[in-house]
C-alpha cells in the first residue's frame, strides 16, 4: 500500500482518489485464499463440487463444511471465511422460508441471490462494520430452469454456466472455457467438475477432502454421500 493511500485504508466507507474501496478489496483477497469450489450446470440441473483442503489428518473430513442446502431446490458451496458465509446462509434460509409461508410457493433461486447480495452490499455502505469475506456459489432449479450464481463481497452477482472461486479459480476457469459445452448429463458434468477442481488445486485433490452436491429438475437438493464422491473422484482423475 502507497503511504498516500493509507488514509482511504482505514474505513470501509471512504473512497480513495481512483474510486476503490481497499476493505471491500481485502474481502476479495480473503476469497482468492479460501478453498476451491467449482459449480456448472447441466441438462436438468447443477453441480457443485469444493475442495475441502484438509490441512492435517487428524481432522475429521466431515466436520468440515462447504456446501450448504437451503432450500429444498437450493444449495450453495463457499469459498474465503466459512464462518462469514453461515451468517448469509441462515439469513438466506429464513428468507426462502418467509416466501415459501407468505406465497406459498418456492422462492425463485435469482430473488434468493439478490436479497443475500442485498444484505452483502450494506456492510460496504456503513461505518463500524466490515465486508464479508465470503464468495457464494448458488446452485439452484425453479420454473426457469437450473440456475448458478456467483455473489461478490461487494454484493455484486453473475450467473454462470459454469464457474469456480477460490484460490484455484483461475485454472478452474481455463478448464471451463476449453471443456464445457452445453447439455451435458450429469454423471458428465461431474467428471468435469472434478477434473476442473483437480487443475485449480494443482493436481492435489484428496478424494477424501472432496464434496459434491446436486439439485435438478425434479431432484431435490442433495451431497453425495462419501462413498459415491470418491468414485466419481477415482473415475475422474484416478488415485487411490
């Protein structure tokens, strides 16, 4: 940081000089660090896959959480500060809930996106708070078909077909560009999730530290079980 700058670095509510707000980028840094997660859609549905990047053996895999359902038509995984990411995911639960009881019907997955990033884009707004350090990527299937989003600490969202965050996104990404095309089956979307995750983590994934979720037309929110998760790993990229 330039010694002229260090004033703007202070509040999360001051602009600098170019029109950057440096706490709002330092949110994006803490998501550039956090595990790899990927998400792509297929013919009915979406496929989301994360790296849990378990850093010691002693830790047991499964108290480790990345994805997350939170409806039953949608499930999110999550990248940079998974403490972050649970506050937005239990305001999101509850919002799906109150549409669900005043419309009686499922909240549609981009209104569910825009409230999050809604309630993300106050915490860049007001002083005595801080950005999340989080990245979502929102997987979902209503009346318009499967849908995947990605929200920004900044409260910005986009909807991808397919797309990645975390510190492998970039070769992630570079997979998807070359590989993915459209209407691909599901079993097909996953070896490539995988593979994609396998190029974003340089070839370190553990099928172990891996978790896959699926939700589709007709097909509620769901992970894989742990057994069904390293076969498909174990198709994909081979291992032990």
């Amino acid at each position: 940081m330039q010694p002229a700058n260090m004033a703007y670095d202070r509040a999360i509510t001051v602009f600098s000089p170019d029109g950057r707000l440096f706490q709002v980028e330092y949110a994006r840094e803490a998501v550039k660090r956090g595990t790899t997660t990927v998400g792509l859609k297929y013919k009915d549905g979406v496929v989301l896959i994360v790296d849990k990047r378990i850093t010691s053996h002693l830790i047991e895999p499964g108290s480790i959480e990345k994805i997350f359902a939170i409806d039953k038509h949608i499930g999110c995984a999550t990248s940079g500060l998974v403490a972050d990411a649970r506050a937005l995911i239990d305001r999101a639960r509850v919002d799906a809930q109150i549409n669900e009881i005043t419309y009686n019907e499922r909240i549609q997955v981009k209104t569910l996106v825009k409230n999050i990033c809604d309630f993300k884009q106050t915490y860049t707004q007001y002083g005595g708070v801080r950005p999340f350090g989080t990245a979502l990527l929102v997987a979902g299937h209503d009346n318009t078909g499967a849908r995947l989003f990605a929200t920004d600490p900044s409260g910005a969202l986009m909807e991808y077909k397919a797309s990645s965050e975390g510190a492998g996104r970039n070769g992630a990404m570079s997979y998807f560009e070359e590989k993915y095309k459209l209407g691909i089956s599901m079993e097909e979307a996953v070896d490539m999730g995988i593979k994609a995750l396998h190029k974003g983590t340089e070839g370190k994934l553990n099928p172990t530290a891996t978790e896959i979720g699926i939700v589709g037309k007709d097909v509620d929110f769901y992970i894989l079980p742990e057994n069904e998760t390293k076969e498909f790993v174990k198709k994909a990229i081979g291992g032990n």
